[in-house]
C-alpha cells in the first residue's frame, strides 16, 4: 500500500508507468496535446520573450536557458530556431527525467541541425553548473545546480508532479492511500477435447487499484487546514509538495533571470476544496479526459489543477491568453489575418495556411482552453 503521491508516480514514470511505455503529447495519435504541438507560434512567443530578457540582464554571455519537462524536445527545437538577438549567446538546456524521451529529443535536435551537432550530449549536471555550459544544446535527467544566468522555462509541467491527496473527515483530515490490484489475468476459452498445450498465453492486464484512507499525518494535516481551513467533511485538497520543491530548486539554480511556468490551475488551493475531485484531478488517453486516476494505473496519464497558493511566493499571475498578448501574438498573426479576410471567399494556398495559423492563435488563447491557463513568473536578482 503507498501514499497516493507514490502511486501516482510509480503510474507515470515507473517501470510500466504511462511515459515509460510510451505516453506522450501530440496532435493526431497521442495522448493529450499541448501549446508547443499545436504549431510554433507559442515557441516565437516564447523566443521573444527570451530576447527581451536576455536584453534586460545586461546581454550576457552565456544566457542559459532551462526547460522542465522537455519531452521530445518540440519547444526546444522550435525556440532555438527563433531567437534573434540572444541566438549566439543561447546555451539550452533540456531537462527530462524519462530516458526514452530523452534520447527523442537528442535525436530531433540534433537532426535539426540547431544544435550545431547530429547528436546533441546527455551531459552531466556538474558541467552545466560551471561556467564551462554547452556549447549550444544539452539533455539531462535532472535541472542543473547553477548559479545559472539566463532564464527557466516549464510548459504543463507542475501539474504532472506527483502529490499527495488529502480528504476532510468530520474529525480531521486523512490522507488517501492506495492499494494496488493484481493483474487481471483473462481466462482462454477451451472447447471440449481442444489440445491446451497450444493455447496462446494471455498477458496479464491492469486492474483497477483500490483506496484506503489513513489518519493524514499531524504536518499534511496542517498545511490542509491552512490552505482549506473551510473545506467540508468530504472534500479532497491536493498537497503539491514536489511541486513547490520543484520551483524552489529551479529559482535556486539562477544567479540572475526569470522562471516562467504555463499551467492550468487555481489561485487558492481552497477553491479546489469547494469542487468534486472529479472536475480537477483528471486522466487523459488518447486525447480523451478521464476522471479516475485508479483504472488501469499506467495506461494514461494523471494530472491535477495547480494551486499556486502552495508555490513559492513573489510570482507575477496572468493567463496565457494575456502573457501571450503582452508577448505579441496579435501582431505575430496580423499579416495571416489580413490575407484570410482578403481571400476567405477564394481561399489561395497561401490563405489555407494564413487560416491554420490563426486557428492555432484562437487555441493557444482560448478563454475556456489553453488561454485560461496561467502564466507564472518570478524575477530573481
């Protein structure tokens, strides 16, 4: 029996864990789509916002730049290929904890030819913590230690980190457990005088686990009671305590820059107090939302909405919509938007695309999608 938080991440990223065995973002054909897959302009935005940084402290050189979560290393790709101002003192550095991910994303980059190289290095976090930094892109399971100068991106990433979860009884808060079921193993159907000794093998498949609540321990059951000090016996808070790790780490590792998060999530963790678990800790498959993190633990991916309240405090909130707006999007698809309006009746080639890009605009700033998303930065030094 585990804490749910190591449920969830023996789940994703355990030996059978949903981005081991192959769980990623995409389009068409994955299992949930994010702003860097939808196209490149989130990743102009963003390599803007990189040159204007870089201008801000002082031009230096290096200006390392660090993505969590880097996956198959899209965002990377597609900012290095933008920047313009910072584009020779950029040293990017991907962080992803999956192996297989990993060497995807080396592999990508370095086909690009960003990268300077046909193979991009998984190098060691010692090196990336000198002066000595990469020469132009590096992958590495962990963020490095620094001090770093340069900038510190995540894209959907805290809301993937494991927690734990807790549930308001009516004489305190206990913590939900989970336990889990053996594989269901399919019984082969034998007809009478059929030789068994030929019968195919059937492979084991994922049960659904099982919950199991327990007294929470008397340090959860006070940052529950803080951060929900209203909530009625029923409701569930998640406590998002790698999360916060996380960002403490990643603010830890600059000397001097920005830390700039995009996720989906609330404000006050109180406000996820108030609704069903359902409706903020969600699964997807195949693009598909799910509800019940316990079914078929492995085969789908396990997120929850972020409470910011529980990050560590001094960062600027905005949504996405808005720090994509502050960022130049409008003026990014202003060209795209005159040619389709010129040519909508008799649409050229030329306006198919125009209108594929502002349709990827429209879902990057969706006020019910990704433009309610919230965009969290905090300045160190």
């Amino acid at each position: 029996m585990k804490r749910f938080d190591e449920f969830m991440d023996e789940a994703l990223y355990g030996a059978s864990g949903f981005y081991v065995r192959g769980g990623r973002p995409a389009v068409r054909g994955g299992d949930f789509a994010t702003s860097p897959e939808l196209g490149t302009l989130f990743a102009q935005c963003i390599a803007g916002y990189l040159d204007r940084v870089w201008d801000e402290l002082g031009r230096p050189d290096p200006f390392v730049v660090v993505e969590g979560g880097a996956g198959r290393g899209t965002l990377c790709r597609d900012v290095v290929a933008h920047v313009v101002a910072c584009r020779d003192a950029v040293r990017y550095v991907m962080v992803e904890r999956v192996d297989s991910q990993r060497g995807d994303a080396r592999a990508a980059i370095g086909k690009s030819g960003i990268s300077g190289e046909s193979r991009v290095p998984d190098d060691s976090l010692a090196r990336i913590g000198d002066a000595d930094v990469p020469e132009r892109v590096v992958a590495v399971a962990d963020l490095p230690v620094g001090p770093l100068v340069g900038v510190v991106l995540a894209n959907e990433l805290l809301d993937n980190l494991p927690f734990r979860l807790l549930e308001r009884s009516a004489s305190g808060w206990q913590e939900v457990h989970v336990e889990r079921a053996e594989p269901a193993m399919a019984m082969p159907q034998v007809e009478e005088g059929h030789d068994t000794s030929e019968q195919e093998i059937v492979q084991p498949t994922a049960g659904r686990a099982a919950e199991v609540l327990r007294d929470a321990p008397a340090d959860a059951a006070a940052m529950a009671e803080v951060m929900a000090p209203d909530a009625a016996p029923g409701a569930r808070v998640p406590l998002q305590l790698k999360a916060a790790v996380w960002v403490r780490r990643a603010l830890r590792s600059l000397e001097r820059g920005r830390l700039l998060t995009f996720d989906y999530g609330v404000r006050r963790t109180a406000e996820l107090a108030q609704r069903p678990q359902s409706e903020w800790l969600r699964t997807y498959r195949s693009q598909r939302p799910g509800h019940d993190p316990l079914d078929s633990p492995g085969t789908a991916d396990i997120t929850c909405d972020v409470a910011f309240d529980q990050l560590p405090p001094g960062a600027t909130l905005s949504t996405q919509a808005e720090w994509l707006a502050a960022a130049g999007i409008d003026s990014m698809t202003a060209d795209a938007r005159a040619l389709w309006q010129r040519k909508r009746s008799k649409p050229t080639a030329a306006a198919l695309a125009a209108r594929t890009l502002l349709d990827e605009a429209a879902a990057l700033t969706d006020p019910d999608g990704m433009g309610a998303f919230w965009a969290a930065e905090w300045h160190v030094g």
